[in-house]
C-alpha cells in the first residue's frame, strides 16, 4: 500500500484566510507530509470558482519543490481539454527537472460545466478533446522528435527543448465509471478515483477494480499490475467520536461548496464507508478493506472545508505514526489463517 496526500484547495472567501496564505499553507503541508513519509503530493486544477483556487498546479508545485527534496509532486487532475498538450508538456518537464525528477501525473477529461463554459468549449468534445491531447502530451514527453496532425492540434517535426527527467513519467487517469475503467486498463495505464463522487457505498470499488483488471488482460498487460489510487477524505483523531466532531463542520463547508456533486451528510458518507474519519483503528479497518477491494494507493483528502492548518497536520501525523502499520497487520489476518489452516 502507497500512501500519498490530494487537496482541491477548495476556498472560502469569507473566512480569515487570503488565496495567498492558504497557498503558503498548502506548501507548509507538502513539506510536513515529505517529513512524514508521504509517497506524493497531488493538487487539483480547478478554473473560475472558489471550487479550487490552483488553475496552474505546476506554478505551485515549482515552489514545493524548492522547499523539498524527495516527495511526488503530482497534478489530479490536469483537465486535458483545457490544455494546449505541448505546452502542458513544457511546464511538466520544466517541473520535472527543477524536482530532480519527481512529477508525478494525474490527467482527465473534466467535468464542470462552468469550466467547459468559461474556456467556450463544449462538453460534447470532452471526450475526443482529451484522447488526442493525451496522444500529443505522451509523444512531447517522450523527448523524442514527432509530428502530429489531428482533429484540434497540429504541429510538425516537434520536440521539446527541456526534456523531463523521468521518462516516461508517471501518469494516471481519472475516471468515474466502470466502463472507463475497462479502457483505462486496456490501455495499460494506473487509475485513480474519488469513491465520495461517483459510488453509493465502498462496496462498489471491488466493481470498478474488476473493470480495469479485465480491461489490462484483455489489453494485453499484467491484469495484475498497475497503480489503482483512491481518493478518500480522511480526519485521523485519538477516538472515533472526536473525529467526528472534528470533521462535522469542515466537511459541511466542503459538501455545500460542491457545484454538481450530490450533498451527503457525515452520517451517510460514514456510514457508506466513504470517509476515514475516526480513531487509528477504526481508520486502518477502511483502508485495509480498501485495499482488498484493489485500491493499491489511498490519497487522503486531509485538507477539505477550512479547517485549520494545525488540526489537518495533527491529523496526517498522527495517521502515518499509527494507521500503516495496523493496516499492514489487518492485511496480514487471512494469509496467516490460510497457512495455518495448510498446516
């Protein structure tokens, strides 16, 4: 199991806190999670609301990576039909080499109808938009000299002047149903997904994880391979019930900021199994359960709905000092009660 940290840098206005400080907060926590042993650091792209307030998530991981020296610094997601492809790949390269080789690329289609209107395109082309950016972004970022002319971009004998250092680098795709999944995995690249906006309770994702297993056989690849990464909110306290008082009120901030998504309570999500708020314990129970179900890396969702800077960092330490390992032995049980049961 890899662990890594996602934010949507979701913003409040009318709270205390200025775009430019929450900026330095969010870098104060990429740097605590590098110290706490966090594989990557993943922000959102989001345009033209306080839905998430980093329309360029390389402008800030280039200063995250001034401050650190091993951590992923990743996108989740680069909104591909928002994006000219090449220059995209320019950026990520140039964030490849001032890392020291340490992006870390989550890409998708998108799904908010304000942003398709504020970029005037429409959410029809969604879908062939980012098959072909995707085609031009990996072909730049391979180093290599290329050509390419399709439906919505044109160059020729094209190659970028700053190559990464990670090649091919590292890249997921999002996806929010079971079909997608299977084309994913097809395509033999890693998944991500974020249960709290496409599942009704947890149980779904061994589903999603069936699709994209089946999707890399029929592909051709190892159906066992791949990286299958999970997005999950998550508010580690010294007991279920102070978690839950802890988060009641962030995550409420969070659930009415969400544009489209359906609002649910604490009460569902928890009950859902689609949060990991609570104690070390009842925490490392819903990861390993997840983990069964083919999740290979939680991303925690820790900063959400305003809360303050000191509760969200109390809550990853306490999390990587006291969830890993009771999930590694949770994981452990059923391969120790075969093998006695063999003996």
């Amino acid at each position: 199991m890899r662990y890594s940290i996602f934010s949507v840098v979701d913003h409040y206005p009318d709270r205390l806190r200025s775009v430019g400080e929450f900026y330095r907060q969010i870098l104060d926590e990429i740097a605590l999670a590098e110290r706490l042993g966090f594989d990557n650091y993943f922000l959102a792209e989001h345009h033209f609301h306080e839905y998430g307030v980093v329309p360029s998530p390389p402008v800030l991981l280039a200063a995250a990576a001034e401050r650190t020296s091993r951590i992923g610094l990743g996108t989740a997601v680069a909104v591909l039909p928002f994006h000219e492809p090449v220059r995209l790949a320019e950026e990520c390269a140039m964030l490849d080499q001032l890392s020291g080789g340490r992006v870390a690329l989550g890409v998708g289609s998108g799904y908010l109808a304000h942003e398709f209107a504020g970029f005037g395109i429409a959410p029809q082309e969604k879908r062939a938009r980012f098959d072909e950016a995707l085609a031009v972004l990996e072909r730049a970022l391979s180093g290599e000299r290329f050509s390419h002319h399709g439906r919505y971009f044109h160059y020729e004998d094209a190659r970028l002047n700053v190559p990464p250092v990670q090649r091919p680098l590292p890249l997921w795709v999002a996806i929010l149903n079971n079909e997608a999944a299977y084309h994913v995995g097809r395509a033999g690249r890693n998944v991500m997904m974020v249960p709290y906006a496409q599942f009704d309770d947890l149980g779904q994702l061994a589903e999603v994880v069936a699709a994209y297993r089946r999707g890399r056989a029929d592909g051709g690849h190892d159906p066992d391979g791949g990286d299958v990464a999970v997005t999950l909110h998550a508010y580690v306290a010294e007991s279920d019930v102070a978690a839950c008082a802890g988060a009641a009120v962030p995550l409420q901030n969070y659930v009415e900021s969400r544009l489209y998504a359906r609002r649910r309570t604490l009460e569902e999500l928890d009950g859902k199994g689609l949060v990991l708020f609570g104690g070390a314990e009842t925490v490392a129970g819903r990861v390993a359960a997840a983990a069964r179900a083919g999740m290979t890396r939680l991303m925690l969702l820790a900063n959400f709905g305003a809360m303050p800077a000191q509760q969200v960092n109390e809550s990853l330490s306490r999390f990587m000092a006291e969830v890993p390992a009771r999930v590694d032995a949770q994981l452990r049980e059923p391969q120790a009660a075969t093998a006695d049961g063999d003996a």
